[in-house]
C-alpha cells in the first residue's frame, strides 16, 4: 500500500515539471504577443515581409532580419556539417586509444567558451582573412550576386563561418554519442560479409542516421539562436542580400543592438514582435526537424518488416 501511494506521488510530481515545460513554451508565446500587439495590429503580417526599418518614420519590416539568420544559419551548417561528422567519426571508430579522450575533452571544450570570446576572436583574427579572401577573389566572380560588395571583412561570410565554429562543437558531440551506442554486433556483421573498415562505418552511420539527424538539427537550432558572435562580425546592415561580402543583419543581432534605443512604444513593440517570429522560426524548424526524424523511423521500420522471412507454416503430422 505504502509503496504504491509512493508511485502515485512520484507519478504527479515527475508529471508537473513535465507540465512546466510546456507552461512555460505557452507563457513565453504569450507574453511576446501581449508585448508586441501594438506593432502586430499596426503591420499585420506585412510586419514578415517588410524590408524597410526606419525607427524616425515609425515603419518596420523584418524580412531583412528573418533572411540574414535564415542565411547564416544555413551557411553554418554547409560548413560545420561534414567537419563534425568527420571528427565524430575519427574520434568513434579510427582514432587511437591515446587520443581518444583527450580529443573528446578539447571538442567538448569548444562547446564552453563564451560566445562573446568568439566574437572578439572573429574581430582580431578572422575578420582579416576574410578581407584578404575578398581581396583574392577573381573579379569575374565578384560579378556574380554572391560574390558583390566592397572587402571590408564584416559581413554574411564571417557570421557563417563564426557560426559554423560554434556549432561543430555541439553537432560532433552528440553524433558521436549516438556512433558510439550503435550495436557492435552491426559492425561485426558486415565484417563477417567481408566489409572494409570504412564500409562498416557507412553501415553504422547508417544504422544512426536519425540520432545523426538529429544532432545537426541541434546545432541549427543553436545558430539560429546566436546573439553576439554575429553581431560583432555580421556588420549589422538591414537590407537582405546574396552577396557573402555584404554586411547583413540577424533577428537576435538586431533586438541586442537596438533593444536599450528604443525610445517610443512602436519601436519596442517591434522589436519583442521579432523576438515573436525568432521563437516561432525556431519552433516551426525543430516541428519539421521531428517530423523528418519521424518519417526515417517509420520507412526504416517498413523496410525491416519487409526484409524479414515469413514464418514457415508448421508440418502437418
């Protein structure tokens, strides 16, 4: 009796820190539409469109903004995808013993340095090569829309590849979690069909392609979300453009930028609206992040019940 009364207090209180959760996701949903309802019943849905941001004249549109932290976010992940796959691989399956932890320590090291660190390493290191890469870029390239704009050295390229450092970190980490729990028997069994070394890490990789999945997913999670790294690199411009030279703009740069500016009621409506639409990008990419997941589990599933004999009917005596 005792024991189950104890499972039943258990049970409840394990189920309300669940319901915080989801509390809280609605309470911040709320709280940012009350505070931007004066800019969402000025703009309506022309607020997700609009390219200008004139804070004199009272006009706003975040289109700009949604494109540099879509922009960036995926050039990030371009760029960070195959070299945190590549040291959750070496570090999982190839690397020796020896180096095995020391490895592990210094990724996730990478992972606990403050972001405004990498923002000043951007400005004094990584600014300059970007302005000589511009420099040396070919001018019939500089004719084409990614490659236009002046060599400063802030701009979408650096915010990309500042990004791109940041998240490694994170997707390596948790992809070579998920490479480490694959069953060995999986590795065994396509020794045993006569695999190479590298022919069996594709058949684990295989075998974890969804938590894999899912670590990326992670990780463009984490560069949508990146405030002053980007900030200190992007050059901090509101207008949406293809080109990586160009100095562009992100929806967290512009709201930690212009947050302690805004004098009228408008302007600070406007900004908590973009706070709004950061939270609803994020929620609607992590939704379609799930779902993708979702799906692989499911045709994996279909192709095991396919794959697999039939019984064989009992002999009749």
């Amino acid at each position: 009796m005792k024991r189950s009364r104890d499972d039943g207090w258990f049970r409840a209180a394990t189920g309300f820190f669940a319901a915080l959760v989801v509390l809280t996701v609605f309470g911040l949903a709320y709280e940012l539409s009350r505070q931007s309802m004066l800019s969402i019943t000025k703009f309506g849905f022309g607020f997700w469109k609009g390219t200008t941001w004139d804070p004199v004249s009272g006009d706003f549109g975040a289109f700009p903004f949604i494109w540099g932290t879509l922009y960036s976010s995926i050039l990030a992940l371009l760029i960070s995808t195959p070299i945190a796959l590549g040291i959750a691989i070496f570090i999982s399956e190839l690397s020796p013993r020896v180096l095995r932890t020391p490895l592990t320590y210094l990724t996730e090291l990478l992972a606990a340095i403050p972001s405004i660190v990498y923002g000043l390493w951007g400005i004094f290191v990584l600014v300059p090569l970007i302005r000589k890469l511009e420099l040396a870029t070919p001018d019939l390239l500089k004719k084409t829309p990614f490659f236009k704009g002046y060599p400063l050295g802030v701009g979408m390229l650096t915010a990309a590849v500042i990004l791109a450092i940041m998240v490694i970190p994170f997707t390596s980490s948790v992809a070579r979690e998920i490479l480490k729990n694959v069953p060995s028997t999986q590795r065994e069994a396509a020794y045993a069909l006569g695999a190479t070394r590298w022919e069996a890490i594709k058949v684990a990789i295989g075998y974890g392609k969804t938590g894999i999945i899912g670590a990326v997913m992670l990780g463009f999670g984490r560069a949508l979300g990146e405030t002053m790294a980007v900030t200190m690199v992007i050059g901090n411009d509101p207008k949406a453009s293809l080109s990586l030279f160009a100095p562009q703009h992100t929806m967290a740069a512009v709201i930690a930028n212009e947050f302690t500016e805004a004098a009228d009621e408008l302007y600070l409506h406007a900004l908590i609206e973009i706070g709004l639409l950061l939270f609803v990008i994020t929620i609607i990419i992590n939704a379609l992040s799930r779902l993708l997941i979702w799906s692989m589990q499911k045709r994996a599933s279909r192709a095991i019940v396919i794959a697999a004999p039939p019984a064989e009917e009992p002999v009749a005596a």
